[in-house]
C-alpha cells in the first residue's frame, strides 16, 4: 500500500481506471515512464484484486497523476494494454483472491496509433503528416517549423506512431506524445527549447540537517567514451547518384554542427552510411540526424523524485567535477512511487565538455499545452492546440 504521509517530498497521486471497479488501497506501486520516441508507459502493482475484476480493466482509460511539494508533477493519461495476474498456492488468499499480485500494464495515449495499416503520402511535408494524424484523433502538437518535402512516405505494415518516429528520425528530431499532445524537437535546441530543467546534486554537495530534494542524487553510472562506433562523432560519409548520373557525396565536416550541448570528443572512426537518396538536401538531412544522435557520455541516474523532469528536458549535474558536471540531455524520465518513496530514474547523454558557456540557439521556450478530456472513452484535447514553433 502507498502512504506518503511521512515523504519529505510532500508527495501527492491519485489513479482512477474509466469506471471499473477500483481502490487505490490495493495499488503497491506505480512506475510512469516517458522516453523519447517510444510509447509511455505505466505500470502499476496491485494486490488482492478480485479474480473477477481483472477483465473489467482491459482497454479503459487510465490517469495517473503524481506530484510533490512545490508544483511539480507530472500526469499520465493513457489505456489498459493488458494485465499480468501471478497466483502462488503456498501464499494463500489476499483480500479473498487467489491472486496475491497484479500487474496492469498500460501505454499513454499514443496507444490509439498502434494500429497497422499500409498508406502513402506524396509530397508531403511534417507538419502537414502531423496535422491529418492530429486532426483524426483530436490531438494536439508543437514541431518546429520544417520546409522539407517528403517525395513520398510509405506506411507499409506499420503503426502511425512508428511512422511518426520514423519520419522524425530521418530530419533529426525526436518525438513524444504525452497526455494527447505530440511533441517534436531538435536534440540540439534542447537547451533553449527547456521541455524541463531540473538541477541533480550530489552527496558532496548536501545539506548539514539533510532532507531529500528532488533531484538529489541517490546513485549514478556513468560511461566516459560511446561503445557504440555509430553514436561516436566521427566523420560521417554518404554518396548518392544524382538526376544525371553524377556519384555525388556528402561529408559531415562540410555541415555545419551545433556545440549547444558540449564539444564532441574526437573519434578515429569514419562511418559510410548506406541509404537510398536522391537529392544533396535529403543527403544532408540524414548526416545531420547521425550527427545529433552521437554522444561522448552517457549515464544512469536515481534521484529522489522530481515528476516533473521529462525526455528532451535538460539537467544540471553538480558535485561531481570534471566534465561529469553540467548539462546532460535527458533521453528517458521513469517516476517510481511505492510505500512513502519517490524516486526518479533517468537515462541521460552529453555531447562533450565545455570550454565555454554553451551556445542558446534563438528556439522558443516550451509551452504546456491544455490537458486532454475523456470523451467516449477516448483521451482528446479538451480545445485544439498547435504550436508551430522557430
């Protein structure tokens, strides 16, 4: 059972599941996660559920809301995907069911893009794919302002959503969609752009009569070098054969690059990337996407709750010295609130270090968009929200 009576943190939720049968005394845990390019996902722990019951929750809507002293929250609205029931014989009956333990599995509301279909688009460019998805599901959506034109994209067997992410990919930005509103950003921007901004303190930095902050740091891991040659910022080399037969190639040290996030760390590798273009601007685009998505450290980090830190937000990492301190990009936020305890586990990435301030490219700050409504069933934004942003 959660009680949060004793938490420092001044920590606050609440959980309805549409209309089933519900009690929030039975829920053990709850973990939200947000990452980007890929669903939310909750799950939540309960026990002695009536055997009965748990049918009665497959497909409803969910909302999860979880907040700390100060304001700082994050909420989830999503659906059931599916519930995982575990009975062991020897550990008798809770609450009369055979059931000691529950997991309900849910994913937020990008879940009603997980339909496959097979569709194409001509000449076509983000935003306009965006608004048509948007305006079928009464979605809401802030993207940069992009002219590139798409000869065509192709859907083939797939779900809107990994078309979304795909799409995304290809120009280098990344995309969320949280609480029915789509969210895409350039990784190189992130710092201006602010989806959240959170300062992560270290043990030598705490206070004489300590009390957890959020974002007090409980533990790290962190890896100084990128394994993966792809994700290193070496050269990056494509050729093409353009409209007159002409073997064309593009280098990444032609292309301008952002430091907005620190100076890339020099790698010995060079990367020929293999993909089907036909235009020196499509070319670019696709070296650009590598290049924001390379990396010199990344690092796992447990920190005691701050629901409000989400993926494309920014953390400020303090105590540590050396070039583990300053900015880190956050790639993924998981909120885990069980007994009286909120913790925050975050996949982070640097660029590289810093010589200078880093650079605040002219982007506009993130604005929260309304929250969505519940209508038939289904999570829509409550007024239409679009923010086209530069």
């Amino acid at each position: 059972m959660i009680t949060t009576n004793l938490s420092p943190l001044g920590i606050s939720w609440s959980m309805r599941v549409g209309s089933a049968p519900f009690a929030s005394k039975n829920i053990q845990k709850i973990n939200v996660s947000f990452s980007q390019n890929q669903h939310d996902v909750a799950i939540v722990e309960l026990v002695g559920v009536p055997s009965n019951y748990i049918s009665e929750y497959i497909e409803k809507p969910v909302h999860i809301y979880i907040s700390i002293k100060g304001g700082k929250a994050t909420n989830f609205y999503g659906y059931v995907s599916h519930a995982e029931a575990r009975s062991v014989t020897h550990e008798g009956t809770v609450n009369n069911s055979p059931f000691q333990i529950i997991r309900m599995v849910c994913f937020g509301s990008s879940h009603v893009l997980r339909s496959t279909n097979t569709l194409s688009w001509d000449n076509i460019t983000l935003e306009t794919l965006v608004s048509e998805i948007a305006r079928e599901y009464r979605l809401g959506y802030s993207i940069p302002k992009d002219n590139y034109v798409f000869k065509r994209l192709v859907q083939t067997e797939e779900s809107l959503w990994r078309l979304l992410v795909k799409t995304c990919e290809q120009l280098g930005y990344n995309i969320t969609m949280t609480n029915s509103h789509i969210h895409i950003w350039d990784i190189d921007k992130s710092l201006a752009r602010q989806t959240s901004y959170t300062i992560l303190r270290s043990v030598q930095v705490k206070r004489g009569d300590y009390n957890p902050y959020p974002g007090d740091i409980v533990s790290i891991e962190s890896t100084v070098g990128t394994p993966d040659v792809a994700k290193q910022s070496g050269d990056k080399l494509l050729s093409y054969v353009d409209e007159h037969g002409r073997v064309i190639s593009v280098d990444a040290f032609q292309l301008t690059q952002s430091d907005s996030l620190g100076t890339p760390t020099a790698s010995r590798f060079d990367n020929k990337l293999v993909v089907n273009v036909d235009s020196f601007e499509k070319a670019t685009r696709y070296i650009q996407s590598k290049i924001k998505a390379s990396y010199s450290q990344f690092a796992d980090a447990v920190v005691y709750g701050d629901p409000s830190i989400s993926p494309g937000g920014i953390v400020r990492v303090d105590g540590y010295g050396g070039d583990f301190d300053g900015f880190w990009y956050v790639m993924a936020a998981s909120h885990e609130l069980m007994t009286d305890t909120l913790l925050t586990t975050l996949r982070l990435i640097k660029k590289g270090s810093y010589s200078v301030l880093p650079k605040f490219p002219t982007v506009q700050r993130y604005l929260n968009p309304p929250m969505p409504v519940l209508i038939k069933d289904k999570w829509v934004m409550q007024t239409e929200y679009v923010n086209v942003y530069n």
